[in-house]
C-alpha cells in the first residue's frame, strides 16, 4: 500500500493502536502497513514500547509472525513466543523489545491484505481468550475500513484539481480521525 500520509492520517492510525494497546492492557501495540513496492512490512503506527524510534522501519514481508499473518490471512495468538517457529526473534531484537506473547491480525479489504495489527504481551486473561480474539478481528475490520477511506480520500485529493473537494475529503478525514480518537476514552482494564 502506497499512500500519503499526512498528520491526520497518522493520527487516525497512532489513535487505533492506543485503543488497542487501552483494550488489552498490552505493553505495546503496532500497525504495519504492506508495502508493494519495496515487499516489506513498515511500522506505520507504534504504541507502548518501542514507541517512536519504530517508525517508517520495515521488515521483509514473508518473515515472522506478522508476515505469517499478512500472507496467510489469518490471526494468530501465540501464548509463549520462545518455541514458536514462525517468531522472527532477530526482528524482534533488533526492535530493542522482545515480546513473550502476541495478538496479530490482518487488516483486509475484500481480499487485499493491507497490513497487520499487532498487540504484544496482552495482559494474560486477553492471551488464550478467543472471545478476544475476536474482538481484535472486529477492531481491525474498523482499522481496515478507515485504511481504505484514508486511501480513496489521498488519491482523490492528489488526483483532484478542484481546491473545494480537495478541502472537503481533508475535512471528511479529520472527522474520522476525531471519532477514532473519541474511542481513546474507553475504560482500562
């Protein structure tokens, strides 16, 4: 996926790894976002550890669980990383935060796979629950929908000469991206 994004747009995705990271009492939660061009998965969107220094890096898409989850389309729990032989640890090294746990899903539109929401060391009730599980696919269906809204929108205001339309969508994500921050008021667990 490659689009512009500008200070709403990363606000729109910063805000929906802070509500995951809120929903599951992790210690860190991320959006990687698919990159065609260069075949990796980038951090678009970082909270809890490694919050920061984490984004724009990018990571072959076929390694580790995320690229497992981004190909195979499917999400994923794992409860004890350190026998999992999918977990790429040298990634997870190189990010300065080794996880022992992990919630991963795909964000999909119809069948393009867009990226992946990870929430890591969720507290242990959310870990083996499947009704949070879930509940995770349910949140990143939003995620993907907002994905796909703020692709159309970036394409539309490139594209599109006319200085009214172009402020209308900017306005119109501004207005998603505030009702995705409405959402950071959710109750801590």
């Amino acid at each position: 996926m490659n689009i512009e994004f500008d200070a709403d747009h990363d606000a729109l995705l910063q805000s929906i790894v802070d509500v995951a990271l809120a929903i599951y009492c992790a210690a860190a939660s991320s959006i990687f976002l698919y990159d065609l061009e260069r075949d990796e998965l980038i951090f678009r969107a970082v909270s809890g550890q490694g919050q920061g220094a984490l984004i724009g890096r990018g990571f072959p898409s076929t390694q580790g669980i995320a690229g497992w989850v981004l190909s195979s389309r499917q999400a994923m729990i794992v409860d004890d990383l350190t026998g999992n032989d999918i977990f790429a640890r040298d990634i997870a090294e190189s990010t300065a935060y080794v996880p022992r746990s992990l919630m991963a899903v795909p964000l999909l539109h119809g069948d393009e796979a867009l990226g992946v929401l990870e929430v890591l060391d969720p507290h242990p009730q959310a870990r083996a629950a499947i009704a949070e599980l879930e509940l995770l696919v349910m949140f990143a269906h939003q995620a993907s929908v907002a994905l796909r809204v703020i692709r159309s929108y970036s394409r539309a205001i490139r594209e599109d000469t006319n200085a009214q339309r172009r402020q209308a969508a900017r306005r119109l994500l501004s207005a998603l991206s505030d009702l995705v921050e409405e959402s950071d008021t959710l109750p801590h667990r």
